[in-house]
C-alpha cells in the first residue's frame, strides 16, 4: 500500500501499524509520528489503509503525491462520495490532510493541496441520549439475569453470577464517569480508589484523568471486585498468562475482556432492554453529560470530567440539553401545543 509514498518492492505493507517503525518511505514515517503522540492502534489502522489507499490511487495515475493537482483531487473525492457515506469520506480525507501536513513538516512536499479543495459537509447531529427511566431498564436486565442464576436457572450458577455482577459494574462505572468503551477495557486494578470514588483512567492521546463514581458505581464495582472479580479470575487457564494480569473487567475465561468483549456485551443488554436501534456504549457517555447538564453541572465541569480538549467539542451537549428542555416543555405546558396567533385587533 502506498507505494508511491516510497516503499520499494519487498518491504512491508505501508498500511500497516506494524511497518511504521521502518520508517522507510513517507508514509511510514507519518504513522511512526502518530505513534509517537500516542495514536491508538484504531486511528493508525484507518489512517494507514486511508492514505495507503489515496497514494495508490495517485501512483496508478502517474501523478506525485506531493503536487497532485486540482483535477485529480477533485476526481479522487468524487471516487470517495460514490463508494461511502458522508461520514467515512469525511475520515478519509482527515486522514490524507493529516498526511500532507506532517510531509509540509517534514519537508517532503510544499504544502497541503487538499487546503483548496471543498469537501462535502456533514449534516449536525445530535447525539443520541438515554433517559434515566431507560437506564434503569438496563439494570433491570442484568438483575434478572443474576436473579436467574441465583435461583439455579443456569448450567454454570456461580460463573452467570459473577457475569451479571460483572455487567452491572460495567454499565454503573461507565455511565457514573462517562468512560469511553476504550477506557474502560482499560482500566486496571491500581487506578481505582473506592474510598474517594475516583477511577483513573487515560483517555485520548493517552492524557489522564479522573473519572468520578457516584455510591451505586461504587456499590457496584465493590460487589465485583470483592466477588464476581475472583470467580472469573480462577477460571484462568495456567498458560499463556495475560499480559494485563491487573484488568479491572475479565471475561468468563478470567482473560481481560477488551474493547470488542464490552461492546458486545452492552450491545446485547441494550436489545434485551428494547432500547431505541442505535444505542450504543458510547451513548452511556452522551447520557451521563447530558444528564449532568440537565442537573445544572457547569460546562467547564463537565468538560474537564469527559476529558475534552476543547470546550467546543463539550458544547454540543448544550444543543442536546436545550432540545430536550423545548421538548419537556412542548409536552407538558398547556399553552405550548395550542397557541394561536392574535387576532387583527389585538396585534393593534
């Protein structure tokens, strides 16, 4: 991939993680300098393939990359329109714009020529939010499954026990601290402390943080570590160790049960719940900002507890917090729903 980047025939797959530490050609060099600001192996993958696939595009048209021209650009985004929804497009091109910026760094080409290109805008939306009855609804699965279980209705009781404590620690400390499903795979035994309800956490661009447990999280989360945790660790085979001895969550092998584990676990507990199609573990995270929003918490609060960067990105929970006070509003004021316009004579 990526060829007319520099890689010569033999050497390793540009669009691979793997060979930026070769740093033989271009492309190389851009995901070893991702991986030294500590991009996650996701953003090197969809980066390296992005631009992988952008050079390869160039290279089979006999164009150089560093001065491709307004004509090819414009065809190559109109190839992206036509294979892939707006959002992927809009990834792509983040990826290559990324790309011709460090070569402007770095001295391999003049400059960025997509600075001129229009690309197609993205619709806002808002994201998708849980009310707390909703919530609720979600913890109302895992306890009857642990009720299940305690009452003998499953073929391993002790193993569906420690499973549904387990789940309710996970979806009580995600929502409490409006974890990314990243943070809370990786989590480890040291980073929490009960007695002050903190959990430490390192979020993008591997900056920590604190992230705060309310008392059913910590309830929760207790109740695992001193009960569920054990069971599932015992179940551990001998050999090969895991790596992460110290995971907080482990799955019914005793192994940490990673990102792809927790998002199919909570995916399947929001369809038993019959929670709207769409829901996902990152919209726990939305909730819990909207949430304290809708409670009065300050924006820089809630800012500095999601770990942004820039407040901007903080702000559009604002937009969702004041639609779903215009929507409690139209529903429950007399006036709001039957308003009528003023007659002639009262307007004069």
């Amino acid at each position: 991939m990526g060829t007319s980047a520099g890689t010569g025939p033999g050497a390793p797959a540009s669009g691979s993680p793997a060979a930026a530490g070769s740093a033989s050609s271009p492309l190389d060099r851009f995901l070893l300098s991702l991986r030294a600001r500590d991009a996650s192996e996701h953003t090197l993958r969809s980066y390296a393939t992005a631009v992988g696939a952008y050079l390869d595009w160039l290279e089979e048209r006999g164009v150089d990359w560093r001065a491709p021209g307004r004509t090819e650009l414009r065809a190559y985004l109109a190839k992206l329109v036509g294979a892939g929804a707006r959002t992927s497009v809009s990834q792509r091109l983040a990826a290559i714009r990324s790309f011709h910026r460090f070569a402007a760094r770095a001295g391999l080409a003049s400059g960025d020529p997509w600075g001129s290109i229009a690309a197609p805008r993205l619709p806002r939306r808002l994201p998708r939010v849980l009310e707390i009855d909703q919530i609720e609804r979600l913890l109302e699965v895992i306890d009857a499954d642990e009720e299940a279980a305690a009452g003998g209705r499953r073929r391993d009781p002790s193993l569906a026990v420690a499973l549904a404590v387990r789940d309710r620690a996970i979806i009580e400390v995600a929502y409490a601290a409006g974890l990314r499903i990243s943070e809370l795979g990786a989590a480890e035994l040291p980073s929490v402390d009960l007695a002050r309800g903190e959990i430490r956490v390192l979020g993008k661009g591997r900056k920590e943080r604190i992230g705060l447990l309310g008392r059913p999280a910590i309830a929760a989360l207790e109740a695992y570590l001193d009960g569920a945790r054990p069971v599932l660790e015992a179940r551990r085979t001998a050999a090969p160790r895991t790596n992460r001895p110290d995971a907080i969550f482990l799955n019914s092998d005793g192994a940490p049960i990673g990102v792809r584990g927790l998002r199919y676990r909570i995916d399947r507990l929001c369809r038993r719940a019959g929670l709207p199609e769409g829901v996902s573990p990152h919209t726990l995270r939305h909730s819990f900002a909207t949430h304290l929003l809708d409670g009065g918490a300050d924006l820089r609060v809630v800012q500095e507890l999601l770990g942004h960067e820039s407040l901007a990105t903080t702000q559009v929970y604002t937009h969702v917090s004041s639609a779903r006070l215009r929507a409690a509003y139209t529903s429950a004021h007399p006036r709001a729903k039957h308003a009528t316009a003023p007659s002639s004579s009262e307007r004069a």
